[in-house]
C-alpha cells in the first residue's frame, strides 16, 4: 500500500525550490523589462528632441536671415550700425515676418564691439581696467603683466613675475598670441589664483573680465554699448564725466527731457563727457553684433546664437605659424607631386583666383564670426560676488 502522506511531503521540498527559482527568474526579467524600458524611453526622447530640432532649426536660421536683411537696410541708410535706438531692435516685427504657426521667435542682441579687443589691449589698458575693479595698483599691474606676457610675443615682463610653465606636469609656454577662449586665463600664472576659486570654478572676477573684453579684433570698442569700467579704463573718464555719459544714453538727469539717445561721432562724446579723458578711443559704430534667436513650440525649445560683423568690421583673430618655413618644407612633397602629375578636368580644377572671384560675386553683407547651437551657446554667469568683497 502507497503512503501518500509521505510523497506529498517529500515532494514539497522540491516544489518550493521551483518557486524560489521562478520568482528569482521574475525578478531578473523585471528588472531587465524595467531597464530596456527606461532606455527605450530615454532613445525616444532623444529622437523627439532631434526630431523637434531640426525642425525649429530651420524656422531660426530663416529668422536669422531675416534678422541680417534688416540690419543691412538700417546700416546703408545711417552708414553704419550705432546702436538699438535707431529702430532696428525688433527686426522681425520691422520686416513683418512671421513664424509657422503655432511657433514663436524671439531675437535679442548684444554689442560685441561695445567691449575691449582685448588682442589690441596693451598693459595700461589693462591695468586701467583691473583698477577699475578696486584692485590694489600693484596687484592690477601684476595681473597686467601675466596676461601680456602670456599673449604677446618677445614681451618682457615688468613685475616680479617668473612663470614656470616649463616645471609644470606636462610642460607648456606661453603661446605668445591672442588668447582664442577665456578658459586659458587657468593655464596663466599670475592670473589662474584671481579668475578661479579654491575648485577650479570661475569666480566674478572672470565674468567680470567676460563681460569687459572680446576675442574678437577690432579697431576700438563702440561707446554707445561701453560699460563702467571700459569708459573707465579706455577713455579715462572720471565718475562724474561717466555720469553725464550715462544719463545721455539712458536719458536720465540733466538729459530726461530728450530721451535715450546714441553717439553717432566722437565729437559728441566729447562735448558731452566735459573737459578731459579720451574720446579718441572709441568708436561709435558696431563692429561685431550678437544675435540671439530663440524659438518655442510647445515644450520644445531651439536656440542659436551668431556673432557677426558688418563689412569691414571685426575679424577672427588669425596667428601665423611658429616657423612658417620649417611648416613648409615638411609638408608631403609626394602628395603635392601626385595631383601635379594628373591632369585634372577644367569643371573641377579650383584656383585662389577663381575662389577670390566667387567669393566676390556673393557680396554677403555680413562676416560670420561665430555660430553656436543649443548646448554649444555658454549660460549667462551666475550672480556671483567679487572675490574679498
């Protein structure tokens, strides 16, 4: 006779160890299934957002396009751009342009050129400056120092400065050109303890340096967009005459019955600064223009940012090779000699002269200095406290 009492028993053992495993196996499916969706959903909001992009990109490079027909008619008319007050500030508004419908576009500028070039700044200029900040004399011309001997080629230091670049971990020199992104200010010594804090993070003293000097070369920085410290430190200007510059401008005190107002010459600048400083170094048209396009849909947001100049304006800074014979002579000969030794077709062939022409016949009003997307555009600075204050 069969107990099954005892089969049952001893089988529950064996079926409990089946359950383990199957809710084990559940557990690790679930947690996949969990994983593959989370991923899948990031996928899919990536491929929306590209999606949504490249849509809303096309809609800000034509308001762009738009934004730069405008600004041309404005700087034929006034021969040149001087300032927002001549009616060009809502270009899209002044052509009667208007987005695909259920977009909106905003455009916002800033005045490059209102700033100092700072490949054309020389160390009086920039001790100037620094001062203006409420530095110590001695500590704005040390700091002057450092930047100079960094960017200028054979320059002789004139403090008590000794960089020591050479002793670093991956030994480095001064490059002895303009500086290309305010991220070098980290690699200088003298400079990289005043920009930076304990972290390695820029400090208001870096903005600060942001917000007074450009990449960008050009002549002289446009007075009707200088701040304090470049009036301060460019045009030498006491507090009063910056006063009197500032209220013509904003069409505040002794000039609130004439409202804002702009400088179209340096005459001007004169007459209303007073007696003193130096009008001569600016100038009172734009040389280079930031452009700021931002459209919406829904949620979905595209930015872009260009830095153009007029013609005749601004320019990139360029730098010639170190040794620019040695670059020449160790260039491939053998690749030069095999596109020499075939005949090419004439509906191919492309020479400077040719390349001059077409460039030529395309009478683009703008130079394109700049261009950044989205995530490439930097975020304004953050409303951080000067060091020591």
């Amino acid at each position: 006779m069969v107990n099954n009492t005892d089969s049952r028993v001893s089988g529950a053992p064996l079926r409990s160890s089946i359950l383990v495993v199957v809710l084990i196996t559940l557990i690790f499916a679930s947690a996949a299934l969990t994983t593959f969706v989370e991923k899948a959903g990031n996928d899919l909001m990536v491929a929306v957002h590209d999606s949504d992009a490249k849509h809303l990109r096309q809609e800000a490079f034509s308001a762009l396009e738009v934004t730069l027909a405008v600004l041309e008619d404005f700087r034929q008319a006034d021969n040149g751009l001087h300032s927002q007050l001549e009616g060009w500030g809502s270009p899209l508004t002044w052509a009667n342009w208007h987005p695909t419908e259920g977009r909106s576009v905003e455009v916002s500028f800033r005045d490059e050129s209102s700033k100092v070039p700072l490949a054309r700044a020389d160390i009086t200029t920039l001790t100037n400056t620094f001062t203006s900040w409420d530095m110590t004399p001695a500590d704005a011309a040390k700091l002057a120092d450092a930047i100079c001997g960094w960017m200028q080629a054979g320059y002789v230091y004139q403090s008590s400065i000794t960089p020591d670049y050479d002793q670093a971990q991956i030994p480095y020199a001064e490059p002895q050109r303009p500086m290309r992104a305010f991220s070098e200010l980290a690699a200088i010594d003298g400079a990289k303890d005043v920009f930076f804090d304990a972290d390695g993070l820029p400090n208001g003293y870096y903005w600060r340096f942001v917000d007074d000097f450009s990449l960008f070369s050009f002549p002289q920085p446009n007075i009707n967009g200088s701040n304090s410290d470049i009036l301060s430190s460019v045009g030498q200007y006491s507090d009063s005459q910056r006063q009197n510059l500032s209220d013509y401008l904003n069409g505040t005190g002794q000039y609130a019955n004439l409202g804002q107002q702009y400088f179209q010459d340096t005459t001007t600048v004169a007459a209303i600064a007073g007696v003193g400083g130096n009008a001569a170094g600016f100038s009172t048209t734009i040389s280079a223009l930031q452009i700021r396009v931002t459209v919406r849909e829904g949620k979905a947001v595209y930015k872009l940012q260009a830095v153009v100049a007029p013609q005749g304006g601004a320019k990139i800074n360029t730098t010639a090779a170190l040794n620019a014979v040695a670059a020449a002579s160790t260039s491939a000969p053998t690749a030069s000699t095999s596109v020499t030794s075939k005949a090419q077709p004439a509906s191919t062939a492309t020479t400077s002269a040719a390349a001059a022409a077409a460039a030529k016949s395309i009478n683009y009003p703008f130079t394109i200095l700049q261009l950044l997307e989205d995530d490439q555009i930097p975020q304004p600075p953050p409303p951080l406290p000067l060091p020591n204050t």
